[in-house]
C-alpha cells in the first residue's frame, strides 16, 4: 500500500473528486500550495509505514472537503449570511495556558467552540442528516486520536487530546493550505519556507467560511451561541489578518516565559513527527518552532501598537493556573458578558474531570533542543522585558 501512494497532484485531485463524484473547486487557488506540499512530503519528509497513508489521505480529505463545501454553498448559499459576531480568539505562545483557558471557556454553552473532529473534518457528508448519531466524522475523528496516541504514546503527556472536545482552529486553516499544521507532523522545509513567504489572506477569509458554515451546521443541531471562543498560538504569526478579516475580534493573549514554553512545545512537535516520519530530529524542531514563534511575538507586538492595546487582554500563565476561574472573569469582563452561575457550574465541572495531574509528566531538557537560556532569553528578549520580567 506504501509503495502504490504517489504525492501527485493530478492524481489526487482526481481521488478527491472520487469522494462524491464532485467537480467543482470554486477555483483553482488551491493548485500551487498543493503541488509545493505534495513535493516536500515525497522528497523531504522521509514519511514512514503509517506517515505516508496518513499524509496522503490527510491531503485527499482537504481536497474533497473544498469540493464538498462547495456544493453544501450551492444547496445551502444562506451559510454565507452567518454573522460572526466579536469573536473571542485567544493566543500565546504554546503551553502558556490557552488550551485550558479555552476549554474551560467553551464549557458556557453560550459559546461556539471548534470541536477537534470539526477542525480535522469540517464538512459533513452530503446526505447528513443534522444528528450526532449520524455523524460520520466522529468516528473518524475518533479513530485519528487513537491512531495518533498509539503511534506516540508520549504525546498524551503533552497535549490532551479529545476527539469530541474543543481544539485549535488552526485544522481550519489548513483546509486550505496556509497554515503551518502540516509542518508539525514531519520535516518539511521547503514548503514551510514558501508558505512562510506567502500572503495568507486566503487562508483566513477561508477560516471565516468554515466558521460559518460551522455555526450553521451547529444551529441545524440545535445548538443556540452568542460568540464563538477560538483559540491557536499560530494567530500571533498573522494578527494583523486576525483583525482584518475579524474586525470586531476580541483577543486574549495568555502569558509564560519562553524558557518554559518554547523547549516544551519542541517536544511536542517532536512527539508527533516520530508518528510520521523516520526524520524526527529535536534539534530541527528546535530551531524551527523557536524561530517562529519568536517572529510570530514580534508580529503580534508590531500589531498590538498599531491597533490600540485595548484590543487586547493580557492574562499570566501562573494566574490561569492557580486562579482560573478569577481570571475567567477578566476575560467574561473584557468580553462585556456575564459569567452566569450557570457557566460557572459547568465550567467548575469541567476543571474537576480535567485536572491536569490526570495525565503523565511531560519531561524534556533545554539541551535535547539545542536551546540554551541565554539564547533564548536573546531571542525573545523584546517579548520578556515587556510582558515577562517584573511580571
């Protein structure tokens, strides 16, 4: 099966229209991030027995997603009405936090929140019938985590995974291509420098499709929101296309020292390559993720003067911890809504059956990354001196 896996682009085009028999793109801007994936994955990513199947049908599935999103926009062109009203996005570096914050947050059933099997399968199939129970994409979703923990038993130290829980948005933007979601699943430099250089405009007009339709597809289910809470670090890179296509959005960046954020998040990347790929070398993903999340701050950093720092709320990594709820209430605050007994009671609930002493250690050292204090502290000093040190 390995070996009969080719990552051409014709031929899996072709495949993805085999899906539901559908032919329409909407356009072909998909074509060239397509081609520039497709070409790192068969000469860069060294894909092993399970990474070769998994990328290759992990790329067929965006494919025929575009397609199928598409006609569901023919049947249903009112998806495009849905109003995405001050949308709570919260940011930081990795491991300062944010998944908790979110999590927590999602669990006020006045929010919208991106489901992990939503993010990963955001287009049901064509004859869906609007129930839980009939939602393909579940399983499937399910199936993917498990896959995903057997092939790195390590990574449930890291990063909690649930396939029915609220997760990154940043699946979304890889639907179509500009995100950096496929680099964290093997080495592939070539791409990863390409799409660095493009304008990813795009990715994010599409990401507030996707949210659309979502909400349609949530309100179809007998789900009633106000807002929707999102949340991925990879939106420092591109804050200032967050506001754009976002104008009212409302950001919560959540804050930690690099020397603790930045090694762990380089394990992470590591932990998933190695279910991949035969190429999982943690002094690449060091001086990758390093590097570009110390660009993404000065991003963020450059867009926080030029829009007004009250867009912004800023919350600390120890105080989330010890604090949650207190600091869920800045954020409820910020947001101009009301932390209801009701949500309190939920998302109480939720911290209890998710204590984070739940799950196993997550150990790693500096040097298995190649990192050093002091370089990191000269890599992100702009970032520590304002919102670090003193703090």
């Amino acid at each position: 099966m390995q070996d009969e896996i080719q990552f051409d682009a014709d031929a899996l085009v072709a495949a993805a229209k085999a899906v539901d028999g559908l032919e329409d793109f909407g356009d072909d801007s998909y074509r060239e991030p397509l081609e520039k994936l497709l070409w790192s994955l068969e000469h860069e990513a060294q894909l092993n027995a399970i990474g070769r199947p998994a990328m290759y049908y992990r790329v067929r599935d965006i494919l025929a997603t575009q397609l199928r999103v598409q006609e569901w926009l023919k049947r249903y062109p009112e998806i495009r009405d849905e109003e995405i009203h001050a949308p709570l996005v919260i940011v930081g570096l990795p491991r300062t936090g944010t998944t908790m914050l979110h999590r927590t947050i999602a669990a006020d059933h006045r929010m919208y929140a991106p489901l992990w099997y939503e993010t990963r399968f955001p287009c049901p199939d064509l004859d869906w019938d609007f129930t839980l129970e009939n939602d393909r994409r579940i399983r499937d979703g399910k199936a993917e985590v498990q896959q995903m923990l057997d092939g790195s038993p390590d990574l449930i130290k890291i990063h909690p995974m649930d396939a029915l829980g609220p997760d990154e948005d940043i699946m979304l933007l890889e639907q179509s291509f500009y995100s950096f979601n496929t680099q964290a699943c093997a080495w592939i430099p070539t791409f990863d420098a390409w799409v660095e250089a493009q304008d990813h405009t795009p990715g994010y007009e599409y990401l507030k499709l996707l949210l659309q339709f979502l909400q349609w597809q949530k309100k179809r289910s007998g789900q009633q929101g106000e807002r929707w809470a999102l949340k991925a670090p990879h939106h420092l890179h591109y804050m200032d296309l967050v506001f754009k296509v976002f104008p009212d959005a409302k950001v919560v960046q959540s804050h930690r020292d690099p020397l603790d954020t930045i090694p762990s998040i380089a394990s992470m990347i590591t932990a998933v390559w190695k279910i991949y790929s035969d190429q999982a070398d943690p002094l690449k993903a060091g001086e990758q993720w390093a590097r570009k999340f110390a660009n993404g701050m000065r991003h963020t950093m450059a867009v926080r003067k030029q829009v007004g720092e009250e867009r912004f709320l800023d919350l600390w990594f120890r105080d989330t911890v010890s604090q949650p709820l207190v600091e869920i209430g800045k954020v409820y605050d910020f947001l101009g809504m009301d932390l209801t007994p009701e949500a309190r009671a939920e998302m109480e609930k939720w911290q209890d059956f998710n204590r984070r002493e739940l799950r196993p250690p997550h150990e790693y050292t500096l040097e298995q990354f190649g990192y050093t204090e002091a370089g990191l502290k000269a890599q992100f000093r702009d970032y520590r001196e304002a919102f670090i040190e003193g703090h």
